[in-house]
C-alpha cells in the first residue's frame, strides 16, 4: 500500500468517524424528551443565551460588511472590465480603418508603378 493510499485511507477513517458521531447527535437531538410526553423540536431545545445572540449578530454583521466591500471591489472590476471592452472595440475600428486606408494607398501605389 502506498503512502497516498495510507493517507486516503485514514482521511476516510476519520471522516466516517466524524459523520458517525454526527448521527448520533442528530439522532440525539431529534428523540422525544424522556421527561415529558411530547416531541420538542431541536430548535426549541437549542434557543441561545442572550450572549450567544449577541456575537451571532456581530458575526452576521462581520459577513454582510465582507459581502458589501466584496460587492463594491466587483462592480468596480466590471467597470474597468467594460472600459476596456470599449478600448478594445474602438481600437479594433481605428485598426480596421486603417487596414482600409492602407489598401487604398497601396492599390493606389501599384496602380501608378504599372504607368
């Protein structure tokens, strides 16, 4: 067995392990409460403290920051992108006029050398 086969499989070891665990905790978290009769819900049985509300928000807030700055980094991109289309475009026309006024001069060039 090679070292990337010994890797792989350990890799795969350790994230059946992880996903077993994960089961169980599911499992766990989805069973009817023992001291009562009805079904609660992992979502009741989870509410956060008020701490635990706070740092979420920070957290969100963190990310949409992110988002936002990554969003404005992207839109100035895409103008430089779109200014440079238009660069490109009119310097294709610039080069196609010339190419048209280069055979003009040259048929014109030929045209005098045959007399």
């Amino acid at each position: 067995m090679t070292n990337k086969e010994t890797k792989k499989d350990h890799i795969l070891a350790t994230l059946l392990t992880q996903l077993d665990l994960v089961t169980k905790k599911i499992m766990e978290l989805e069973a009817p409460d023992k001291n009562k009769d009805r079904y609660i819900p992992p979502q009741e049985r989870m509410k956060p403290n008020a701490n635990e509300g706070v740092q979420i928000a920070e957290i969100l807030s963190l990310i949409l920051h992110k988002v936002e700055s990554h969003d404005k980094v992207l839109n100035e991109i895409k103008e430089k992108v779109s200014m440079l289309n238009e660069i490109t475009a009119s310097h294709f026309i610039s080069i196609q006029l010339l190419e048209t006024q280069m055979g003009h001069v040259l048929s014109r060039l030929h045209s005098t050398n045959q007399y």
